[in-house]
C-alpha cells in the first residue's frame, strides 16, 4: 500500500500526463503584476489530458527558482517554464536549467541573426547577446514575435520548455512549437470528455448536496468526478470521468431536481440567456431600475453586439426620478412604498410606455446596509417583467448577503424572471429566503 | 558556507518575515478560473516588510495539498491559504492542515449560530456544519461576507491563515484580521509608518516608471519602497519604509509629475470622489450613459448612501433613446455620429433637463470589439459634464484594450471630469493614447 502522505507522484494520474509551471520573476511574489500563465497554460494542458500538479510564482533568485526546478523533475515528466529570458541579470532561467542539468550554455548563431535582424537599425547591447545563447543539449523555438527564442530539451527524464513571459509571445509559442512536441513526446490517452453546465441563483453548498443526491440516484461510478466555479453572476460546473452517457444522466438529474431556470447545460451567463429570450421573440428590452443603480443595464452591455436587443432604460434610484421618468404616481409611492409590487409594476409599465419597445424589467428594493424596516428588511426586493401582449410578473425575494451580493443576486433573478415571461415558461418558487 | 541548492531558507531575506502563499483549488489547475490572491496577497506582503518565496496554486487533492503545506512551513514562518474551505466535498483546507498537525477538527458552536443567523430562514444543510469547524488549537478568523470563517494557529513553528477563496470574502478578512494578528507575530522593524495613495487612468507600467523617477529625483533611499494593487477602477499604492517626511517628499513629487486628477492621498474611489465633490457643491447627479450601458450608476450606487447625491438617469444605448429619453436630434446624430461632442454635450444637457437636478454626465463610445472605423476606432469615447451656471466641459478619449477595459476607463474618466468641473479645476490632457 502506498503511503498517502509521500509527496510524490499524484494519487489519481499517471505519471505519464502530469505537469508543473513555473512562472519565473519578482515582480508575480511582490503583487506588481498579476500571473496570467498558470491559468492559460494549465487550461491547454487540461484540454490536452494533462494533469497539472501546481503552478509556481518564483521570485528571480537562484537558489529558489533552483529549488523550484529540481523538485518539478522528480514529480512530473514535463515542466513549463514562462519567464526570464529577458537580456538582464535578473533573467535566470537559462542559466539555471544548465546548472541544474550540469551543463554549459551554447552561442546560436542563427538566433543572434534573427535576433541583429529583428533589431534592424538599431543598436544591439552587448546584454542581448545572451538571448541567442542556450544550455548545451537543448533545442531552440523560434519567436516570431519577440527577441527571446524559447528553448526545450530533456533534464533527468523530464521534458522541460522555456518559453519567454509576454503573453504575446509565449502564446504563439505555445500553440505552433510546443503543441506539436507534446503530441510527439506524450501519444494521447482515451474519452476525456467532460460535461459543462450553469447553476444560477443557487448557493454552492446546495449544488453540491443536489450533485451528491443526484450522482447517487444515478448510479454513477467514483471516475465521475465535479468541479465548480463561483463567478459575479453564476455557478459554473464541470462533469468529468465516467462514461458520456452517465455524465447526460446526471445533468438531466440535476435539472428536474432544483428546476430548468436554475440549472443549464454549457456556461450560459444570465445576460445571454435573457438576450437569446428576446431575439426568439424579436424584442427589445427596457429596464428600470432602482436599487440596482445600472447593474443590468451594465451585464446586458457587457456582451458585445447588445445593441441588437437592448434598448436603454430608466436609472430611477429617486423616487422623483420614478415619477418623473416613469409616471409612477407619488401617492402610490407614499401609500405602499418604493419596494412594492404595485410600485414594480407600474415601473416596468412605465419602461414599456416611455420606451415603445416590446419588453421591460424593473427591480426595487432595500440593498442595505441601511434602510431596512421590520416588514421589509434589507435584501427585500420586487421585481417586475412585461412584455407587449404577454403580461406582467412580479415577484418579491429576500435576498441575504452584503449591499453587493443583494445587489448582484437581484440583478441575475430579473434577467431570469423577465426570460421565463418572454418564453413563457415557468418561474421560481420565490418564497422562503435566497 | 552554506550549500547554495539547499532548498530551505532564502539566501537574501531573514526567515523571520518570509512567507509562502497557497491558493488550492482544482479549477485552478484547469485553467478554469484565474488566481488572483497570490498577486494581491504579496502585494500586501511586500508592502508589509515580507519576502513572498512563492506562490503556489495546487489541486483540490489530498496528497499534493498535504505536500505543499508541509514543505511551506519548514521554509517560512508565515504561510498563508486561500480556498478549500467551502462546505463541499473538494474542500480540503480545514482536513489537510489538522492531519498536518496531527489534530481532530472542533465544532465551534458560536460559529454555527453566526452561520445560522446568516441564512436566517432558509434550510441549512448538514455540508454546511464543516464550515463551523477548525483544526483544534486554532482560532477562527471572523467572516462578515460568507458562510465560511477562516481560521489560524500554529503548526510547527509557522503561523498558518487559512481564509476563503471568494475575493469579496477574503480581502476584507485579510486587512481586518490577518493585518493586526501579523503586527503582533512579527514586530516591526523600525518605523513601519505607511503612506496610501490611489492613482487613476494611469497604467501600472507609466505609475512604476513614475514613481522610479521621483524617488530618484528626490533622493529617497533604499528603504523606501512601494507596492500596488490593480482594481477595477484604481491602482492603490503603499510607500513603505524610509522616514515620514521622505514618504510625504515622493508622494508630492508625485502628484506633480502625473496631476493632481489622477493622484490621490489615500484609497479613493472614483466614485466617492465624484460623491464628495457633489455633497460640498449640494448637488444630485443624473447620468446619460450609451456604451457604458449602467456602469457609471453601478460604480456610484455601489457605495452605501448613494440616494443623497444620485438622482438616477438615463441609459440611451440606442439611437432611439437618445432622441426619445433626451431630445437629442435625430439629425445630429445622423450627421455627427452618436461617438461625437456635439452627441455628449447635447446628452448631458437633455440629462440636466430631463431630470431637473443640478449636475449630468454623458458618455458615448465604441467599447468594441465591433464598431470602429478609421476616423473613429474601438476605444474613441466621448463624454461631457455638465453643471447648472457652472457650463459644460466635453473631452474626447482614446482609450485601449478589451471591451471591458475600454468601458471601464471610460466610467472612471467620466466621474473624474464631473469631478473636475464641479471643483473648478483642471481636467487632463486627454489628447494621445490611453
């Protein structure tokens, strides 16, 4: 039996198909610049059935980066390197991988000349003669975009590739050298297949319980694994292992089981699926809105070509601004209050009429963290869809969270409500907290 | 002499103040989210007077987790967790640091009352009680946004911080608790005196490049240093180090070099700048916003008490709700276009008009990626600021990057200009690329 604490190869993968990246420079351990290499290159890897084991931020220091270097050769048979190959003494990397394989570095010419012809005109210091040079035994990749040739070649077992920092070198880098070498060195393994899905308006620790309850009722097998990721407007979830068919079970599972408005397959974000509600019916939408003060007019306009169903609408934060800009009547304002139903709906009335197009949303409510009363405490917000010849839904919910979160979860139940009206279907059971 | 592979304390920082930072989750190792905490953690750090000797992203999985953990403490005194302390089953932060020390987990009741009172209402699940237990010996870190309390203690001779991964959860976290508790663990070394600054429209590049040359110019020393911290609408800036007049000497420096628009003493929003701005002149705001879609009232109503100085607005994303909600011509905009001065400076008025308040901003733009032409390319925006009896400023801006980016710097520059104008200053050269 293997011990489970050996900090060695991974439990659950082959050695075969297993990573590390190190991202190399001071500037990623100081909070100067944000890494964006682990997450590109771990997302190719990830596509290309690998297993990342970690990523690394190093700081340019010799003895750690060192560290860092020796340690990924024993665990993993391929090693990313991004970084420091820059023609200054904080650029390390080529120096360390010679060191750490024992050997010398090697002057490319050819390199030099693709590097003296990119330079054209102007003068080449001394410094970047280093970027032509590599350790003895490695082969170089060409840079098309950059000075600094990437170079790969193998250290105890292990495939190691340099690739330089800016994301618009090592990118192309990636995909037209070090792609077709993997394919080479790593023959491809069999169903990867993994199952994309989006949860909305439900906590984490409720989709966990429904994929839980889900899997079991399915008999699906332990290779059937999840992950999930918690973004501003939605949960996106990931069925991996098993067979494809089990993975289709489960999501159908898990649709009947917490509904059709909170569950979707693929990565759909609210905003695009209330876009795709309105182009199915050939609408334009109005909102109004109150104490989401611009919010889902920001998350309609964040994807780009918006303007082929969003209209525009009204920010009525004020009540003077609801009366002046959507005729809700002051005495209607004074008998039930801005966080209302009538109120609501005669807001997303008012959209429609003062804007002529065929739908409109509106939401009220309390985001806190003042203005809370007894009847209705901070988190409580109304909201209204209309669309031209299909009614009008309100809906009241009792959001919980920060000022944010309220905001944020009244912003993503809107665009929903005002989809299930638009396709005519059925919308949530609202009561009880959210 | 010691053994330079030794991969064990840094060569050049005491291990006194060294830290390593863990991000653990799956989804960062896919590809499937990117990794923010490393780079805001050792900004913060570094800020501090600590050396981050890395950073490192791991799998939700047992043994690479438990490994990671084990070797971080033997090399630093401080190691700080970000993750794994949901309530699902691929949260292992809370298991893998007791079985690291060797310890059960406690349930801590009060933590399960502050957990029930948040979901006042609803049902909370028996996954959920894994989120009110910690390591024994540990103490639990206060979380007022989430479900999930942090927790810290002591594991062979390192401090261990475990805190949530949700960023909204764990800054605030960090700089309420996770500051005073390393105040106490690791006393200063001499005068920690900080001095914040916020810069605005500037990249972080030309704010690096600037604060090089002031401190050069006004001679500040070694010790002086600085970090900063990119967010969505602001980089915040620390001076740290060196004596108190010193700090004051760069930061003025500093403010001449770049413009008092875009630096500020202290973290400032652009929004409450606008705000403020707005509460000395006893004016309310109304906003006309096109490619900006809500997010100039999102970016303003996101701060608590928004209703005394935002009147509300007007979002004119189409042609149609330019004419129709502000009396925009629909000949100017065939013939300037809807990106043109001519177009914001005729929003702004119908804004101030419309609504009857004191003060209005327009902004008109192709955020792209579709949309521009070779007069007008991706990034041209338009925007004007209008007072009553104080006129109105227009200013064209050139602006680069993404979507989101351009819509970004573009609700920032408008706020700024309000700002300006309801001030009686100066506004920026706007001419050029920003």
């Amino acid at each position: 039996m293997r011990d489970p604490h050996a900090p060695t190869h991974p439990p659950d993968g082959p050695r075969e198909r297993s990573a590390v990246l190190i991202s190399a420079g001071t500037e990623l351990t100081e909070g100067i610049i944000q890494d964006t290499h682990v997450r590109f290159l771990s997302g190719e890897l990830t596509a290309l059935g690998f297993r990342v084991l970690r990523g690394v931020q190093v700081p340019d220091d010799r003895a750690l980066f060192r560290a860092e270097l020796d340690r990924a050769v024993t665990e993993a048979p391929l090693v990313l390197i991004t970084g420091g190959l820059g023609p200054t003494s904080d650029d390390l990397t080529r120096e360390i991988v010679a060191e750490s394989a024992g050997v010398g570095l090697d002057f490319h010419p050819e390199a030099w000349d693709a590097l003296l012809a990119r330079f054209s005109g102007r003068t080449v210091s001394d410094t970047n003669r280093k970027q032509a040079m590599a350790p003895r035994g490695f082969g170089l990749l060409p840079n098309p975009n950059g000075t600094a040739p990437g170079f790969q070649g193998d250290l105890r077992g292990s495939l190691v590739v340099a690739m330089p920092g800016p994301p618009s070198e090592l990118r192309p880098m990636f995909s037209t050298s070090v792609v077709p070498l993997l394919g080479e060195r790593f023959p491809a393994a069999g169903d990867r297949g993994v199952l994309w899905g989006t949860a909305l308006m439900v906590p984490e620790s409720s989709l966990e319980e429904a994929l839980r309850t889900c899997a079991r009722e399915a008999g699906c097998g332990e290779d059937l694994r999840w992950g999930t990721r918690v973004d501003e407007d939605r949960i996106v979830f990931s069925l991996r292992g098993g067979e494809s068919a089990e993975r289709d079970s489960l999501m159908d599972r898990l649709v009947r089981h917490l509904g059709a408005v909170r569950v979707r397959r693929g990565d759909m974000r609210p905003a695009q699926l209330l876009t795709d509600a309105l182009l199915a019916r050939g609408a334009r939408l109005a909102v109004a809105e109150s104490c989401t003060g611009g919010l889902v007019g920001k998350y309609m306009t964040d994807l780009a070509g918006s303007s082929r169903v969003f209209w525009g609408g009204f920010l009525t934060y004020s009540n003077e601004a609801k009366s002046r800009l959507l005729g809700v009547p002051g005495a209607l304002l004074a008998a039930e209050g801005a966080v209302s139903e009538a109120v609501v709906r005669a807001m997303a009335e008012g959209a429609l009429a003062g804007s002529g197009v065929e739908a409109a949303l509106a939401v009220s409510g309390i985001a806190g963290p003042e203005g809370g009363t007894p009847g209705k405490p901070v988190g409580t917000v109304w909201m209204a869809a209309s669309v031209e010849r299909g009614g009008v839904e309100a809906r009241r919910f009792n959001f919980s969270g920060s000022r944010d979160m309220v905001r944020r979860r009244a912003a993503v139940a809107a665009m929903l409500l005002a989809e299930s009206l638009l396709r005519g279907q059925e919308f949530l059971d609202t009561r009880g907290k959210w």
